[in-house]
C-alpha cells in the first residue's frame, strides 16, 4: 500500500521537480520568468505532437525540450536584450503559451498517445520495496534526479555555478569582473526554459499519455512556488515537490479512507508553508544572503 | 473624427459585400465552458453542433464560442449571437444559467436553450438526459466482473446529477450483488487529466478493481488500462484509450435533440419546455461492449431494453444510506425527487459532503 | 549580429507616442499572417477583430464593462510598482475582497436597506486591504520577498472562496451547486446611463483620475516616485520606506478588493467557486501597457478589454478557434513590451563582421 502510494507521488511530484528545479537556475541568476506555465503547456504539445508523428518517444522529448527553449528564448530577448519587465513579459509568456499550444494541438485531440516506457535496472529492480519505486521507472523520472544532483553539483562546486550565483546577487560587480551578466542570464533561462518542455513532456508521455487544452492545470504556478520553498537549494526542491506532489495524493487517499478533512485545507497547505519558510530564510540575515539571489527580478544594462 | 467613421463604414460596407450574406434559414449558436478539445462534455456539443449542420446543410448556420467562462464573459457572449442574428442559442452549461435568463429577457425573439439548469422563461427552455440510466447498466457490468466487490467512483461536485449518477451505479450493481461496496473520491473539478489519473490510482491502491468517472477526461480509464483494472468511458466513447479496459461508455448524444429543436424553429412551433430524456429516446447511448463475456453482455442489453420500453432503475425498493425507505417496493421516484437529489443509497462508502 | 542599447539621456517623446502605433501595426501583421495561414481572410479578421467592436454602442460597452475591473485594480498596481513594491497578488486581494463585500448579503440577507451597498463596497475594499497587507507586513518586518508571497497568497485565496462556496455559505434552497445565494437588489451595484453602464464605470473613472492628481500634483506622489527611483535619496528627505511599501499595498490591495466586490455585485450576483477570469494577473499587464500612469492605464484597460471582444469577433464570425485570438493577444503584449524599450533606449543592431563599424541606429 505505501509503496503503491509512493508511485503515484512520484508521478505526480516528477513534473513539478522538473520544472522547479529549472526555474531555480534561472532564479539563482537574478531573473524571474513567471511563464513556466506557459513553457510547459508548449513542452506537452509539442512532445506528444512529435512524438504521435514519429513514434518516438525520445524525439517527443526533444522536441519538447526544443519548444521549451524556443519560448524561453523570446522572453530572454525581450527581458535580457530589450529589458522589458520581467513580471509583465513571463505572464504574457504564458497566455502565448496557452493559446499557441492550443492550436498546435487541435489535431492531436483524441489521439491515444505512447506512453514512455518504463526502464527495469536489472538486479536492482528486484530489491523488495526499493525496486518497483526506484528502479523501474521512466526515463523522465530518471533524468529529474540527475537533473537536481547535476544542479546541485553545477552550482555549489563549480566555477560556472559561482559566476552563476555572483551574477544572481550582484550584477554590478559580477559585470566589473568582466563577466557578460546578459549572456550568463540568457543560458540560465533556456536552460529553465528546457526544464520547463521537459516537464511538459512528463505529463503528455507519462503521467497522462494524451494531449488536452490546459492539461498542465497550474502546474507551472507551482513550480514557481516550490523554488521560493526550497529556498533556491537544489537538494530541497527534491523534498518540495515530494510534499507537494503527497499532499495532493493524500488528499485523494484520505478522502478514499473516509477522513474528513476539507480538501482545501489539506491543498492550501503547500503555499502557507511556502509563505512560512520564506519568512523564516528571510527573517534571519545570514540565510537570506547565502540563499536569497539579490538581484532577483531586477533588470541590468551594462554602462558604457 | 468623422472621417474616421466615414472610413469604418466603408470599410464595413466592404467586408460585408466581400463575405457574402449567408443564404441559411435558421442560425443556431452554442456556447461552450470548456474547449472543444476537452474530448468530453464541450466536445460532445460540438459533435452534436456538427451532427446539425450534416442534417441540415445550407439551411443552417452555426457559430460557437469555446472556453467562455461562467459569469460576465457568457453574458456578453450570449449578447454578441443575440446581436449577430442567431435564431436559437444554445448554452451548454450549469454556470450560464442566470446569464441565459438575464439576456433572454433582453431578446424576447431569440430562442434560447439552457443544458442542465432549472430556470425556464417563455424563450427559455432547458434539456438535460437521464445519464444515471446509464449508470445503472455500468453498475451492473461492475458487480458481474469485479473480483473485489468494490468499485472505485470518481466524482467532480456534489451536485443532484452526480449523486443521483452514484446511487444509479450502485443501485445496478447491487440489482447483481446485494454486498457490492461503492468507495468515492471528490475530485472537485470536471476536468484535470492529472487529478484525475491520481484519483484512479488511490482508489485502485485501496482495493478497488473497477473504476468509473463523472469527470471529463480520458485518463482514468487510461490508468485502469495500465493497472490491468477495468473502467467505463464518460461523455465519449473512449475506446482508443483504453482497449482492454474499457467495458462500454455512456455517450452523450446531443445531435437528435438538436436537429430536433431546430427544425422547430424551422417550422415556427418551437416552445419552452424542459427535456428531460434518456435511452429510449437516443439521448444517452450506450458504446459497444466490449472486453466482456456474452452473459454479461445479454444481461446490458437486457436492462437497455428494459429502461427503452419505459422501465426506471430509481424504482423499489430503495433504502437510503441511514437505513430510511427512499421508495417502496415498485413505487418509482418522480422526477423531481432524482433532480434534487442529495442523499446517498445504503451501500456507498463515503459521506455526502454537506 | 549583435543587438546593443544605449541608454537615452531623457526619455523619447516621440516613441512614447510611436511606440503603441509600432507594437499595434507589428501584431495586426502577424495577425494577417496568422489569418492566411489558417485559410481565413486576411482583411476580414482584422476588421472583425480590431474594428468592429468599437463600432457598435452595444459592444464598445461590453468593451467598457470588460476593461473597467482592470483599470481599477491596475490603478493600485501602479501605485506599488512606481514605488518599487512588486504585488502580484492582486487576483488574491480581489477574491478577498469580494468575499469581505458578501458577507453582508450571503450572511444577512434580511439586511436590506441604503446602508447595504455602501457597507459591502467599504468593508470589500477593506478585505482586500487587509490580504495586501499580509505580504507588505512580512516585507517591512521580515524582509520576506514580496513577489513571491502576494503571490502564494492568490492560491491561498481562491482555496477559501471554493471552501466557502462549497460549504458555509453554499445556497441553501440551491440543490447543492457550489454557488452562494443570490444577492438581493438592495445588494446589487445599480446601473447608470441608461442601463447602459455599471456604476463600476464612473467609480474606477474617478478613482483612477483622482490617482493621476495624486502622483501628479501631490507630496504624496512626489514621495512615491522618489522612493521608486532612489530610496536613498528618499530617505534623506525624510521618506519613509516602511511606510510606503504598507501605504501602496494597502492601496492597491483596497482597489482590487472594491473591483472584486463591484464584480460580484454587480456583473455575478451572487459567488462562484471562480469568480475572476484572471483579472488581477491581467491587470499587472495593463499596468505595464499603461505606462504605469492611471490615464495611460484607462487607455490600455480599454485596449486589452478590446482584444478580448475583437477575439470573441473573429471566433463567431469567422469560425476560428479561440486559440488564435489568445496568440494574438499574447503577441500584442510582446510587441508592445519590446517596443517600449525604445522609449528608454536607442537599439543599435552591430553586424559582427564589422565590429562596432557599421551600426544602425533605431
């Protein structure tokens, strides 16, 4: 039964972990891109629509990855190159988005899609408990913890992680060093933006292998949420998306086992204790400035 | 600022000459909660749209709106086709109702159509279909084929048609077996892929080993095929989905209602009234059976014909969840009793929520 | 090829003027394109979607009616981003507000008299307020990002207008639909011209005027500006940031629970588990479209508002999917964000065969 519902948790934290941990390397070098949504809705589309066409799986997710980094890429020309808001230009991201993968995607409605397979590590996957829950997943579910081990490694024991974070917390100075803060932030946000289709890709080849209009339902809203959560820290974002991705689950279970707990308590949960832990990183000085990226959201234009 | 609107009408006068007056003798409007791409409740309108137009042909013209909103957005939507000369508009969701009215007032000529409301005007009429006819075959379908004898159910709103769906599932299932046990999960959403694939999975982690749905989107019935469970298609017949899964679905086929109550308009005799069919009229038409044994498959399309030839599963004996008589043995409830119904049948694991 | 900008010494008067005409003319192209490509006329949609509507009464005031809660809300926007405060939990302090605005009725339905408008109107302005406050509080005491949290906060709202609508305060005599009961016509907003308008209209008209005076003519505004461009030097001349950030807040928080209320009061009649198709995230476009000015913002309400009428044009007289008419929503919004760079900025497009050579100026 635990290891039953512990399946469903990863399929539904592996979407939100995906795109977080993208936004967080975004985050980490001072901008805020809020068209995760948006991203991620173009990832799906594309992913099944290539995928559907070609029978491929891993060209579906390619594709999803290309899409995410086409539209990451038109908000990092407008924000980096044009430096147009970054609050007003990721919302317009994401109503692009939506409508765009809406009329992609018009002629896959219907369409039964491919389901990536699951990958049996052999030995291991036998392994009572461990096996079925660690080692006999998808190739996304896969990639999502590599991803976060990669990012965690990039940007704390690195020399590009750290040009990273100095770019994140103080432009000004990371520019007098002689580092191009613009072309820093744009790898930073096509990465994201990568992230970003990938976890679009989960959900139309994996968690629901289909394409509907809007079949990201939020998701990319709480992504964002759970890069505040985890308090910009790789390895957190792993926990956040765990617990975000249980909550809703265990909503599903308890209500299944007759508790009675109104759902909205149990689902608005996850953003006070966002709000909480960001209060607390905040209110002690120390944690705000190992963890915080000070320039967040701000715009910067080299003097010369 | 008046050559402005000098150019505007000409330009207008342009566009108008370049599109052609349509030469149709009725125009019917619809207007959609969700997108037509939803595969389930919009979309099977839109089919039923295209059934009319097939039916019709040049007689007719149709424009839609999809995804409008329930509120201030309908109103204006419902006000633009009274505006553009639609004859007959039909609105296919719950959430319009008090828009539908509040424009019909203002449209005295314009016919319009409420799916699933309540409130009627002398230009308003309402339709809706027993789909919990339906439910009472699928119910039976799941105590014949499930091991466990529990079914998983998942619900979107405790509204009258969902409840009244449940106590039909159940009510069919325990026509077959008088334990059969019914666990439900309120998802509190007609549509989300991902929330619902997640319900299906709770459920089939608690034991259950037939699911059904009163929500929108194919990927319940898409986690029954994964898990080797079997499950019943919603709105559409979802059959592409889940091959091996799926036992039948209950299609929502709005065509003939539609063809009908334009063809009133056609002929100057259409009045308000509220539909309210099922089965023997095609409103509600069962998908092939499939995946299943021929006893089984006699045994559905017995109860169809049963229900066609002017049968009521709501009829009983039928006790209540608190062990209270709902109706005695061969008294049927009326139809009021099944529209405002909120009250679950002995039996259902779950508590109403209130 | 390399594209450079060189910050201006003031800003551009002629392309603060250009720069709406370039944006608009960029989208009605790629609107023209999308047309073609999806085999409809060209022409005809762009008439459709950009000029029919204003040239009915009855849809220039569906437009009005459609752009008005995004002025008003954008309003208080304004006030918070001049000042350097990032709310964008203004869809939050909306359904707060409206919740605030219906207690009265949903809760004492009997209480119907003269007293009963104007109390829902101040006490939605008030719940608004109070959600905005949250986030600036944890801003001036904890330091706590305030984007980040106004924004978990519209999840948290919208959570306890379903809870509230669903349970405590569903209709009793409703069968169970998760609304509220209808409110009564002493609870209802009236409307003005004839019918023509909700009283909505002429409330946001003024407040957004009386803003404009505000940033425009009074210390008040002079404060928030300062603030907004140098905080140092703000608080040389006895500023308070603080202060500030609780006063805009406050503000915006208090406009967008007042549009909440007006919604509900007026266009709904009652509450529904969604009660806002996404105007407080709206609005923060318009603010930006605006300029962040209330005048500019009426102007950008109006043309938002219109791209969602010119949608619903070409949807029902052309028979193309609502898709297109979001992309070209979207697309506008580019264009004009991009284009507004021009106002701060020249763009200097540098070819990279000949570095820092030949270079066109924009």
């Amino acid at each position: 039964m635990f290891e039953a519902v512990l399946l469903t948790v990863i399929t539904a934290a592996t979407p939100l972990l995906i795109a977080a941990i993208g936004e967080l390397v975004v985050e980490r070098s001072g901008v805020l891109n809020l068209g995760v949504e948006g991203m991620m809705i173009m990832g799906a589309v594309m992913g099944f629509a290539v995928a559907n066409l070609t029978g491929s799986g891993a060209l579906g997710i390619f594709a999803a990855i290309l899409a995410g980094v086409a539209m990451s890429a038109l908000f990092g020309f407008l924000v980096l190159n044009l430096v147009a808001n970054q609050v007003a230009t990721g919302l317009a991201l994401t109503i692009l988005g939506i409508g765009f993968s809406g009329l992609i995607g018009e002629a896959f409605i219907g369409v039964p899609g491919l389901k990536l397979p699951q990958i049996v590590i052999p030995g291991l996957s036998d392994i009572p408990f461990f096996g079925p829950v660690f080692f006999r997943q998808d190739a996304i579910v896969y990639i999502s913890f590599a991803l976060v081990a990669a990012v965690a490694y990039t940007l704390f024991k690195t020399r590009v992680g750290l040009i990273l974070r100095a770019v994140g917390d103080n432009h000004g100075s990371a520019h007098a060093l002689g580092y191009s803060v613009i072309r820093i932030r744009f790898m930073a946000v096509l990465f994201g933006g990568a992230c970003s289709g990938l976890a679009g890709a989960y959900l139309s080849l994996a968690y629901t292998p289909q394409w509907v209009e809007n079949m990201t339902a939020g998701r990319g809203w709480i992504a964002l949420a759970l890069v505040v959560f985890s308090s910009w820290l790789p390895l957190r974002v792993i926990v956040g998306a765990y617990l975000f991705g249980a909550v809703n689950v265990l909503n599903l279970h308890a209500q299944a086992m007759e508790m009675d707990i109104p759902s909205q308590f149990l689902s608005s949960l996850p953003y006070l204790a966002t709000i909480l832990v960001l209060v607390l990183i905040s209110a002690n000085r120390r944690l705000t400035l190992v963890n915080t990226p000070a320039c967040l959201g701000k715009s910067f234009v080299p003097d010369r | 600022m008046k050559s402005l609107l000098k150019a505007t009408a000409a330009a207008a006068v342009l566009v108008a000459a370049g599109s052609a007056a349509s030469a149709a003798d009725v125009k019917a409007c619809f207007i959609y909660v969700g997108p037509v791409g939803d595969f389930g409740w919009s979309y099977q309108h839109d089919q039923g749209r295209l059934d009319a137009v097939e039916h019709f042909g040049d007689k007719l013209e149709t424009a839609f709106l999809e995804s409008v909103p329930e509120g201030p957005d309908a109103e204006r939507a419902l006000e633009r086709f009274a505006r553009e000369g639609c004859n007959i508009i039909f609105t296919t969701s719950f959430g319009y109702m008090n828009q539908t009215i509040k424009v019909a007032k203002k449209f005295p000529d314009v016919k319009f159509e409420h799916a699933t409301g309540y409130k009627t005007a002398d230009n308003v009429a309402t339709y809706n279909s027993k789909f919990h006819q339906g439910r009472y075959i699928i119910g039976q379908i799941a105590a014949k084929q499930s091991k466990t004898g529990v079914a998983g159910y998942i619900a979107s709103f405790p509204i009258p048609e969902v409840v009244a769906g449940i106590n039909a599932f159940l009510l069919g299932a325990q026509s077959v077996n008088p334990d059969f046990k019914l666990k439900v999960v309120w998802v509190n959403t007609w549509f989300d892929p991902g929330k619902e694939a997640d319900a299906a999975k709770a459920l089939i982690d608690q034991g259950v080993d037939i699911i059904t749905q009163h929500t929108d989107s194919t990927a319940p019935l898409q986690v029954a095929q994964e898990r080797g469970v079997h499950g019943f298609g919603q709105a559409s017949d979802m059959i592409e989905f889940a091959k091996d899964a799926q036992y039948t679905a209950i299609v929502d086929d709005w065509g003939p209602y539609y063809i009908e109550r334009i063809q009133e308009v056609l002929d100057g005799n259409w009045k308000s009234e509220s539909t309210w069919d099922g089965i023997a009229e095609g409103h509600v038409v069962m998908a092939p059976y499939t995946n299943l044994p021929d006893d089984v498959v006699a045994m559905a399309k017995a109860t169809e014909d049963k229900i066609k030839s002017g049968w009521e599963p709501f009829t009983g004996p039928i006790t209540k969840q608190d062990g209270t008589v709902a109706a005695e043995d061969g008294v049927t409830l009326d139809d009021g009793a099944i529209l405002g119904m909120n009250w679950y049948v002995q039996g259902v694991d779950d508590k109403l929520p209130q | 090829m390399r594209i450079e900008l060189v910050k201006r010494k003031e800003q551009s008067k002629a392309m603060a003027l250009l720069s709406p005409v370039i944006a608009i003319a960029l989208t009605a192209l790629s609107a023209a394109i999308i047309f073609s490509l999806t085999g409809h006329n060209p022409a005809l949609g762009l008439y459709k979607f950009f000029i029919e509507p204003l040239t009915q009464q009855w849809s220039l005031e569906a437009t009005i009616d459609k752009a008005t809660p995004l002025i008003l809300i954008a309003c208080g926007l304004a006030i918070c981003y001049l000042s350097n405060n990032w709310n964008i939990g203004a869809e939050g302090q909306f359904i707060i507000g409206a919740l605030f605005g219906s207690f009265l009725p949903i809760l004492f339905p009997d209480f119907e008299n003269g007293a009963t408008l104007p109390l829902m109107l101040v006490s939605g302005a008030l719940g608004g307020a109070l959600w905005a406050l949250i986030p600036a509080l944890l801003k001036t005491r904890f330091n706590t990002n305030e984007i980040l949290t106004s924004l978990m906060l519209v999840y948290v709202a919208s959570l306890l207008l379903d809870y509230l609508v669903r349970g405590p305060w569903r209709d009793p005599g409703g069968f169970n639909f998760p609304e509220s009961r209808m409110f009564s016509d002493a609870a209802t907003l009236p409307e003005v011209f004839g019918g023509a308008l909700s009283l909505a209209t002429p409330i946001t008209l003024v407040i957004a005027i009386v803003l404009a005076v505000l940033l425009a003519k009074t210390l008040k505004g002079f404060e928030i500006r300062v603030m907004g461009q140098s905080p140092r030097a703000g608080s040389f001349a006895g500023f308070s940031a603080k202060g500030l950030t609780l006063f805009s807040f406050a503000l915006a928080g208090a406009l967008a629970g007042l549009a909440g209320t007006m919604e509900v009061s007026g266009a709904l009649n009652q509450l529904l588990p969604t009660i806002s198709p996404g105007y407080g995230f709206t609005a923060i476009i318009v603010a930006f479209l605006g300029r962040l000015n209330p005048l500019g913002i009426i102007v950008a309400g109006f043309v938002l508002a219109l791209s969602y009428i010119g949608g619903e044009a070409v949807q029902t007289a052309l028979g193309v999917s609502n898709k297109i008419a979001s992309v070209i929503q979207g697309l506008l919004l580019f264009f004009v964000l991009a284009c507004d760079t021009l106002i701060l900025y020249r763009v200097r497009v540098i070819s990279r065969r000949a570095p820092g050579g030949e270079a066109s100026h924009v």
